[in-house]
C-alpha cells in the first residue's frame, strides 16, 4: 500500500524500489502498469520524477476539481532541471515566455481565461469547417496516389491539418508549418522529455525563437487589427480588457503549440485505434452518425495526453494517502479513463459505451481543454473523409506501432497504413 512521503523515502532501505512496472517516459503500452498501479499502489511517490502519481479515476478528478489544494502552478514546468547552456542561450535571448493558461493560478487565471475564451467563438469555428475538409481531401488524395498503395496516415494526413487550422485561426502564414512544427518538438522535448544538458541546446536556440516570433505577432496584431484570434484578444485589451501584451504573447506560444500537437495525435490515434478493430472501423463507414460518440471513446481509450501536473498548495490526501504541502502530483489521465469503478469492462474498445464521454483527456474544472470543441470537430471531418474515401484502409501487414519517449504526451512515431486498389 501506499505510504506517506517521508516512509516511503526511507523504508526501502537500498533495496529496489517497486514501481509496478510504471516507466514514467516510457509509452508503449503504459496500461498493464497503470492496472497494477491502480490495484496496489494507486498513489506512489516515484523517486525518479520526483512526483506522486495518481492512477485512480476518482481520485485523479478530484484532484483536477479542487483547485485551491492542488494548483496548476508546474503544469508546463521542465520535469528535468535546465542545463546551464540551455539556460545562458534563452536568458541570452531573452526568453521570459510563460503559460498562456494552464499553468495560471487564480485570479490572473480566471481574468486571462475569461478574456481568451470569448475568442474562442463558435461562430469562428464553424466558418473554418470547408476549408479544414478541403485540406483532408486533399491530403487524402494526395496519400491515395500512391502507386504502392502505402502511406503513413500520421505524416501524409494528420501530421499538416491541425497545424494549419490553428495558424489560420492566430492569423499566421500557412507556410510557417514546418517552422512551427520544429518549434513544438523543442517545446515536448524540453517540457516534458528526459533530456540532457547537452541534448537541450538546439531545442533552446529554438525556443528562443519561437518567443521571439510571438511577440512580433502581437506587435503585428497591434497595427493591423487583423480577423483572427489574436486580433481579437487584442481588440479585448483595446477595449479595456485587463490583459497584458506578455500574457497575450504567452497564449499565443501555448496555443502555437496545443493547438495542433494534441490534435496531430487524436488523428493519428483515431486511425490507429479503429483500424486495430475492425469492426469498429467498418461501424463508421456505414454509418457517419457514429463517429462523435466513436471520438470520446477514442479519446477515452487512447488519449493524446495521458498524465497531466498539480502541486499540492498545503499537506493533502489524495484518496487516503497524505502528502506534502509543495508536492508534485502526476494525473495518470490514461489509467483513470479505464478504471473499472466507472467504465465496465474497460480494456475494451467499445464505440458503443454509453458513459465514453466521462473520459479525463481534457482534464477537468476551471483548466478543462479549451480547444476541445476545435480538436473534435477536425478530427470529425477527418474521420467522415477518411471513412468515405477509402474504406478499405488498414495498418499494414506487421505494423508494430512505437510511441515517443514523453511524460505526458503519446503520440505514435508512426501510423503504416494500405489499402485497395
Ligand atoms: C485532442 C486534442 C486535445 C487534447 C487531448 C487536449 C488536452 C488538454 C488538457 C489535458 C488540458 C489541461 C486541462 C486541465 O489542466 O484540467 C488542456 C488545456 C488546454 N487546452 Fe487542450 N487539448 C487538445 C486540443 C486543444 C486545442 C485544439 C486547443 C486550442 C485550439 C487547446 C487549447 C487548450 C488550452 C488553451 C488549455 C488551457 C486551459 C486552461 O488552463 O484554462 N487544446 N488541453
């Protein structure tokens, strides 16, 4: 059973700690550890992260809903410390970014939030749905021309579209996806790898780029009063909105980066999944109706983020086990969604579940995604192309998909998919 900190820093007197088989970056198939987790250890300090991880579905939400005991404040911290050089190259450059949101604590949370969100219309949305299908078309069309009948789904398809759909949304050239995408690598490998001083160089050149270039937007924003999100945020600050240039910058390099990442991964992870189901899969080709409820139980199954950071303002319990006042806690997203207590039978992929939509992939209370409706309404439009055009799609033949080395995000390196002639 779990134990409080200071025994379980102690009691194993040199003997090998048990982690239940839990790698923290390790995301192949993270699920037998996280059931071993959840049956023996559902709260375990692991000495490697420094974090106390949470496995449990109830206890994992209750620790999103209560804000006040567990503040969001390290959500985009570095799991590893800084190098020296890393740190003299953005000092250098004058790297001060900080979260746009999710790592905010109320009140400046609430005010950001509130200003943010009423950017976030529907209305903007809805407008970018021709152009978000004529993008899958294309990028269907252009995966089916060839002549081998082969292609990887993760990079011919799902790997362009959310990131142009987010920098049309912010106002910014379409050809800057290659740029941004460099970008949002460093911005993983940085946050949330396992990397060392000399591999966190590059990635620091490239964040101090990519701070550089979101304060120009807002500067740009500024003078052309441009439609876009960002225009609109700071015609918000025009008309009195409390909410600084800095802050603005800072969603912009948060949204630059979640607005497509997370999305690339439910594309990727949508083909994946159904097509590792195949009647699953043939479900949504007869019938498109299907694919919104088929999306939360993907999301449930196979999340992009599958662990997510809170610190415990004061001493706490996290279902019954104390812990610190200053300790770091990690979400385990990917066991709670398949926690027998709430889902029946919950190692199986099922798009008929009724209670899919209770999934923690967005997280819960006041930081709840907000980009989930954008997420989803792309990834309907892939899957309704995508299920329309070539039924016949598979993984191919020996397919044995890995995962990126990451903390909180898994996301497939690949997706080898043929089809029919
Ligand atoms: C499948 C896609 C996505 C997943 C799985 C996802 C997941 C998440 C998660 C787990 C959080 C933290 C919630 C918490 O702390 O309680 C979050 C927050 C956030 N997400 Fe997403 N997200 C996705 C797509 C997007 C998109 C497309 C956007 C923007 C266009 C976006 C913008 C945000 C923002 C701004 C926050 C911070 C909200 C706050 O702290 O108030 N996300 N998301």
């Amino acid at each position: 059973m779990a134990q409080p900190v200071e025994d379980v820093r102690t009691s194993t007197g040199g003997c090998p700690v048990d982690h239940h088989g839990f790698e923290p970056f390790t995301q192949k198939d993270p699920f037998p550890a996280y059931a071993r987790l959840r049956a023996d250890e559902p709260v375990m300090y692991d000495e490697r992260i420094g974090y106390w991880v949470v496995t449990r579905y109830h206890d994992v939400k209750a620790v999103f809903e209560d804000w006040e005991t567990f503040s969001s404040e390290n959500a985009q911290a570095p799991v590893r410390a800084r190098g020296p050089q890393a740190t003299q190259i953005m000092k250098d450059g004058g790297f001060t970014a900080y979260s746009g949101l999710s790592a905010r604590v109320p009140p400046d949370h609430t005010r950001i939030r509130a200003i943010a969100q009423r950017a976030f219309s529907p209305r903007r949305f809805k407008a970018m749905e021709p152009g978000i299908r004529e993008s899958v078309k294309r990028a269907l069309a252009d995966m089916l021309a060839a002549p081998d009948r082969t292609g990887d789904f993760l990079v011919d398809v799902a790997y362009t579209i959310p990131t142009v759909t987010i920098l049309t949304l912010l106002g910014v050239d379409p050809a800057m996806v290659p740029t941004y995408k460099r970008w949002s690598d460093s911005r993983a490998a940085m946050t949330w790898s396992d990397l060392s001083d000399e591999e966190q160089i590059p990635h620091a050149h490239n964040l101090v780029e990519y701070w550089n270039e979101m304060q120009r937007l807002v500067a740009e924003a500024h003078a052309d009063h441009r439609d876009s999100l960002i225009g609109d945020i700071v015609a918000a600050q025009d008309a009195g909105g409390e909410i600084s240039d800095h802050e603005i910058a800072s969603i912009c390099y948060s949204l630059l980066f979640a607005g497509h990442e997370t999305t690339t991964t439910l594309m990727a992870n949508s083909i994946r999944v159904l097509l590792s189901h195949r009647a699953s899969w043939d479900a949504l080709v007869a019938d498109h109706s299907r694919i919104p409820a088929a999306m939360d139980e993907i999301l449930r199954y196979s999340g992009s983020i599958v662990a997510w950071r809170r610190r415990a303002t004061k001493a706490a319990e996290i279902g019954g086990v104390a812990v610190p006042a200053g300790a770091d806690i990690l979400l385990v997203m990917g066991s709670a969604n398949r926690d027998a207590d709430v889902f029946d039978d919950p190692e199986t992929f099922d798009i008929g579940r009724e209670n899919a939509r209770s999934h923690l992939s967005f997280g819960f209370g006041i930081h709840y995604c907000l980009g989930n409706m954008l997420a989803k309404l792309q990834n309907r439009i892939m899957l309704e192309e995508t299920t329309a055009a070539v039924p016949s799609l598979r993984l191919a033949d020996g397919a044995d998909i890995d995962f990126r080395h990451n903390l909180s995000f898994r996301v497939p390196t690949s997706v080898p998919v043929t089809w029919e002639a």
